[in-house]
C-alpha cells in the first residue's frame, strides 16, 4: 500500500516541462524538513498499486504522463508500481529531493537538492545524474555547488514570487542557469 496526499490532473507548473499536461501522484511523507516548504503531504489516503493505478486512470483522461511527487516519492516509489504504469502506457517523471534512491526506468528525473539551503555540501544527495536540476533558491543558498551536477537542464526557481528579481539578476550573471517560475501560481491552478 501507498500513502498518497492527492491524485489530479493539471499542468505542470515548473521546470523544462512546463505548461505540459500531467496526472500528479503526491505520496505522504518527506524525509526532509525545509523551511520555506509549503506542499501539504500528509497522508489522506493508502491505496494499493491497483487502486493508484484505477485512480489515476479516473482523473487523467487522455493523459499519458504521471508525475510521481511529494512528499518525496523515493520513499515509496517501487518497482512494482513502476512497472505497473510503464505497462498501462504510462510515461513517468519523478520529482525528488535525491537524498534516496528508487527503482530503474523512471522515464524523467528532476531532482531539487535542498542541501543548498541548508549546508554547503552535497553529501546527502545520493543520486549521481537527473534529467534535470532544480534548485530552490533562497538567500544565501549557493548554486555554485551545483553547477557541475550532471544534468543537462539546471534551473534556479525563486523560493517566493518576493525574491524572482533577486534570481533573475543570479541569473544573468550566472547564464548557466535558467528561470523556473511555480506558473501554476501564477495561473491560479492546482
Ligand atoms: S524536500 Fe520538498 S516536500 Fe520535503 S520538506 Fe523539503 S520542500 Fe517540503
């Protein structure tokens, strides 16, 4: 069984696939607690891999394409599971944290360190490669540590619409990075 926070249907709002419809799969919990961190990931349901899969066949329609988010997904993301929607037709991103591993096959993978914020190293971040990064940027944090991380995509995303100009300024004078805007807020949708 999973612990799941919601199952529903939107765009999605951040990084290189932005504006891309998607089914997002929030599983409960996070192994991390960060402080500007705003995402309700308490359990609100548990739901066998079955169940997940009739749900989210429910509420995408047409839609091929899962996020599996959090909470941090890695803390429950199975083979199982994957295979399972890999064989209904389903492409699947993963948005994580990168402080814990998870199965093969997961077709894109984001990882947001949030050891930038904390700490100047890159110790708890386990994973060796992503599709792409994206990094929380928040006063103080240092995206110089991340530049090397092997990913073709880095994006830096302001921790609040208050600090966009501060990032976009980072950004033009670090041109390695990229703007990644929540444009779900800005849009007033899930
Ligand atoms: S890793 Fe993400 S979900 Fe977990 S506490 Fe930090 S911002 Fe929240």
């Amino acid at each position: 069984m999973y612990s799941i926070n919601e199952i529903f249907y939107s765009l999605q709002g951040e990084g290189f696939w932005s504006g891309t419809p998607m089914i997002f799969v929030r599983f409960s919990g996070c192994n991390l607690k960060c402080p500007f961190c705003d995402t309700d990931h308490s359990m609100k349901m548990q739901l066998s891999p079955a169940a997940l899969l009739a749900m989210v066949r429910d509420c995408g329609g047409d839609c091929r394409r899962i996020c599996l988010t959090g909470g941090e997904p890695a803390l429950q993301v199975d083979a199982v599971l994957v295979e399972l929607l890999h064989s209904a037709g389903y492409t699947l991103h993963i948005e994580t944290n990168g402080t814990k591993d998870f199965p093969e096959g997961i077709d894109w993978i984001t990882v947001s360190p949030k050891t930038a914020v904390f700490d100047d190293n890159r110790a708890d971040v386990v994973l060796k490669k992503a599709d792409e990064l994206k990094l929380v940027y928040t006063p103080g944090c240092s995206p110089a540590l991340w530049e090397d991380f092997p990913a073709p995509w880095h994006f830096l995303q302001p921790c609040s619409m208050k600090n966009t100009s501060e990032v976009i300024s980072f950004i033009k004078a670090h041109p390695l990075w990229r703007l990644s805007l929540q444009t779900h807020k800005y849009l007033d949708i899930r």
